[in-house]
C-alpha cells in the first residue's frame, strides 16, 4: 500500500496511515459493580460502539470494581491504565477536587453544554485528570439518606452513616458520624452495625441486596447523581475522526436518554422499597425545606473550599439563579 510516491514526505505519510487505518480497541472499567444500575448505561453504550464500530474502533470491558477499586479508576484513567472508564465525580476527587461539583447541577446537560458549564469543566478535566468528559449518562436521579434508626428531625446526631465525598458536608452538618466506603463495603458494614445509614441515590439499592438491611428512607431526596464516561485524552487525540465519530454518536444517544430513564427507574424502585418494607421519614414543609437548602449551601460550600479557583464560577454554571 505504502509504495513510494513522487511526493512530498508529509503528503506520503498521509496516504500511507490512512490507508493502513486499523481498528483500535480501548480498553474500558466502570467503578461500579457489573451489570447494576450504575454500570448499565455504560453497558449499553459499549454494545452500540462495539455493533457500529466493527473494523473501526471497539471496547474492551475489563470490568467493574473486581477488575479495580472505585476510587482508583480516576488515576488510571490519568495515566492511561485504562483508556475509557464510567465512574462518577465522588471518586475521582483525589485527581480532580471539582468533578464532585456535577452533583450540584440544577440544569440539564443540554443546557450545560450550552452556557459553558460543560467547556468549563472540560477544560479542568483536560488540565488534571488528562481526559475528556465525553458523557453524562446518570442525571434527574436524587440521593437519599438510608437509615436503620428513626429520626424525627434533620439532625443525625450519635449516628454512624457512611458516605463518599458526595455526602460529606452535608451529613456533617447534620451531626453525623461519617464513615467513607467504596459501594461493595456498604452491605458487610450495615450486617455488622459498624454504620446506621448509608447515602444513595434513589435507584439501585436492590443490586447489592441493600433492603434486606435497610429499614427507612429519608425524604425528601437532595442533588442529583452523576455518573458519566471518561476517555484518556492520550489515547483520544490519537484517535481518527471516524473512531471519535463512533464514540460521540453512542455519548450523545446515552446522554440524551439519561434524564428520560431515571424518571422511570425512579418511580420504578421508590415503589419497590415500599414494597420491600422500607419505611419514609419525611419531614414537614418547613424541615423539608431548610434540609434541602442545607444539602446545597454545604455542597457549594465544601466544593469552594475544595477548589477556590474554580468553584464559585462552577456554581454560576450550575445552580439555578436564586
Ligand atoms: O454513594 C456513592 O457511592 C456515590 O457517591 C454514588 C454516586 C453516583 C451514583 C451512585 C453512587
């Protein structure tokens, strides 16, 4: 194919690595546990780059928090360990302070992508996570607080919970105990007393079997989840228009059915924990209110702190004008 042309060297390495073009494959984790709520999206994104992708690029799936610990995926995506990883902000606070900031988001990512909030943190995760923010898969889909010990009021005072960075200030604030875990540490910690509640979001408690140990929902729900797909910009920038072509149409179809599939998985397992016996403690207007008013004045407050470059203008980007 290479043979040599009367032309310029430049012109003829062009011919020469168009033509020998070769299917690249990636190599892929999700910090969440295979085949659960949290992997599925990425799970599904996977199958479409995989089925359009033949003899252009594919994904190889190593696997959920077996092939790697949760709040390792961050680095090695940096590093190019992995070249494409799901995980959420929570756990890649340790290379990036600001990507725990999506949980704050009261704007929808096609308005995101719009005001420049998106480009904002695109350029912070290009900067020091050395990849490209390429999907937000989880959106529209609140925490909660899970308990084993009934509370009358916003106050958790004496109480154990565990957390991750998502939950931090704000249980704090509250009076609690915190105790961080990666998600595959919550139920032997429920079993063994060790913690009297746990943050989650509405969805997916059911994967790990969580309900078996899990006796009240707190309402209402605050922020909302974000998990998303991340790729090594090494290994992006290296990559040819049609394979990134291949990547973007798969992001921009699982991002676009995010919001739509957490309002029904939302509904879908509310229901189910009632079934389950899972009791709601929920608070009246008033406490409601300043609970929900606290969750975001400490979450802004802590990711500030966390990034005082950044995190004032990432709020104007994210938060709804009050
Ligand atoms: O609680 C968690 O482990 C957490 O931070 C999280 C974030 C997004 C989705 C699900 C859980």
């Amino acid at each position: 194919m290479c043979k040599k042309l009367a032309l310029g060297l430049a012109a003829a390495t062009l011919i020469c690595s168009s033509a020998l073009a070769q299917e690249v494959t990636l190599r892929a984790v999700s910090a969440f546990a295979e085949k659960t709520t949290y992997s599925r999206g990425f799970e599904k994104f996977i199958d479409r780059v995989n089925a359009d992708g033949k003899g252009v690029i594919q994904i190889n799936y190593i696997g959920g928090p077996k092939a790697m610990p949760p709040f390792e995926v961050g680095n090695a995506l940096k590093t190019g360990v992995v070249d494409i990883a799901n995980t959420t902000g929570a756990f890649t606070t340790n290379v990036m302070p600001e990507s725990d900031a999506w949980k704050l988001t009261e704007r929808p990512m096609s308005e995101l992508r719009k005001n420049g909030g998106y480009d904002y943190m695109a350029t912070i995760y290009a900067q020091k996570m050395n990849a490209i923010f390429l999907a937000r898969l989880v959106d529209n889909n609140p925490f909660h607080l899970y308990l084993n010990k009934p509370i009358t009021a916003p106050d958790l005072t004496g109480l154990k919970i565990r957390i991750t960075p998502v939950y931090r200030d704000f249980f704090q604030a509250l009076g609690a105990t915190v105790v961080q875990t990666p998600p595959g540490e919550v139920y032997t910690s429920l079993e063994r007393g060790v913690v009297d509640g746990y943050g989650w979001p509405i969805t997916g408690i059911f994967d790990l079997g969580w309900h078996e140990k899990t006796k009240y929902r707190v309402d209402p729900g605050f922020y909302t989840a974000e998990v998303s797909v991340l790729v090594n910009k090494t290994t992006w920038d290296k990559l040819s228009a049609a394979q990134k072509a291949v990547l973007n149409k798969a992001a921009q179809l699982g991002e676009s059915e995010a919001t739509a599939e957490f309002s029904a998985e939302n509904a879908k397992d509310t229901k189910r924990q009632a079934d389950a016996g899972i009791q709601t403690i929920k608070f009246d207007a008033a406490a409601a209110e300043s609970f929900r008013t606290k969750a975001y004045q400490t979450g802004w407050e802590g990711i500030i702190k966390q990034s005082p470059e950044h995190g004032a203008k990432i709020r104007e980007f994210f938060s709804k004008a009050k």
